[in-house]
C-alpha cells in the first residue's frame, strides 16, 4: 500500500487541493447566498445585470435591465419586449470557484498563482458580461435558438475559455510546467 501511495503521491495531493478547495470555497458561496434574503438578488448577480445593461447601452440597444419586485431575478426588457431573466447563476461564481481550485491544485510560486487567479477571475466575469449581452440580443433576434444557445452554446463557450486558461496555466505557471 505504501508504494501506491508513494507512486500517486503526486496525483493524490492535486486531487486533495483541488478537492479541498473547492468545497471551501463553495460553502463560502453557499453562505454568501444565505446572507440574502429570499426575494433578493446577491451583488455579483446585480453587477453582471447592470454592467451588461451598461455594455449594451454602449452599442446604443434600448435594454432596460431591473430587478423582479417580487423575485430573486433581474428582468430584462429589449425594445420594450421581456427577453428573459438574470439569476444567480447567471454570474459565473460556480465557474471561477471550479477555476480557482483547479489553479490553486495545480499551484506553482505563490505570486504567479495569486496573479493568474486574480486575472483570470477578472477575465471570466468580464466573458460572463459579453456573453449575457450576446445572449440578450441573440434571443432577441431569434428566439428560436434561445434554448441551445443558453443550455449549450454559452456554457461550452465560458467552460472552454477557463479550460483554455487552465492549458495555459499548466504549460506556462505550474509547478507542473517544467
């Protein structure tokens, strides 16, 4: 058992960071979350909804994005038309803290790592913003592709940005790297 342990010792540590990591930060979020009463929105979720409403009014979109008077969700409205709703899980907290972990088992000199996440994190709530503007409008124009865009297109986009950040990451930063 000893020369298993010795041979996967390396696997066995990256498992366990990442593992560890990841459920403390997901209890730091759940109770981020349980600090808002049930009808609120948390801030993150607010701040995605209004820096997409303020990327799209850039683009000169008349988009009016508020929160519910009686709902845990900010509503958008395009041209006057109710396109969908914000939530909190529109804000990408559950990919960065998938990212963070994976970073953080993969760590290498601690200033590069504290580095990469906090750009990293900066670089994914950024995408997250896009793509609810492209989403917005997208669904606009065709409702029709509303589903798969939001179910599948979105969502292979952001996890495919953080897995490319991740590739990045090992070959360049980890202690893995060389």
């Amino acid at each position: 058992m000893k020369k298993y342990l010795v041979q996967f010792k390396p696997f066995l540590i990256f498992v366990s960071i990442f593992f560890l990591t990841y459920i403390v930060f997901t209890l730091l979020y759940k109770f981020y979350l349980n600090s808002y009463q049930a009808e609120e929105l948390d801030a993150v979720t607010t701040a995605a909804g209004q820096n997409a409403e303020q990327l799209l009014k850039l683009f000169n979109y008349d988009i009016i994005i508020q929160k519910s008077s009686q709902n845990p969700w900010q509503e958008i409205i395009l041209n006057g038309k109710f396109i969908a709703r914000i939530t909190e899980g529109c804000n990408a907290l559950s990919v960065m803290i998938l990212f963070v972990s994976f970073v953080a088992a993969f760590s290498g000199n601690f200033k590069k790592t504290l580095l990469f996440i906090i750009l990293g994190l900066i670089s994914i709530y950024v995408l997250n913003v896009i793509r609810i503007c492209i989403l917005i409008v997208l669904s606009y124009n065709f409702p029709q592709y509303t589903r798969f865009l939001h179910g599948t297109f979105f969502p292979l986009m952001i996890y495919g940005y953080v897995f490319i950040l991740w590739i990045f990451w090992i070959n360049r930063f980890s202690k893995y790297a060389k």
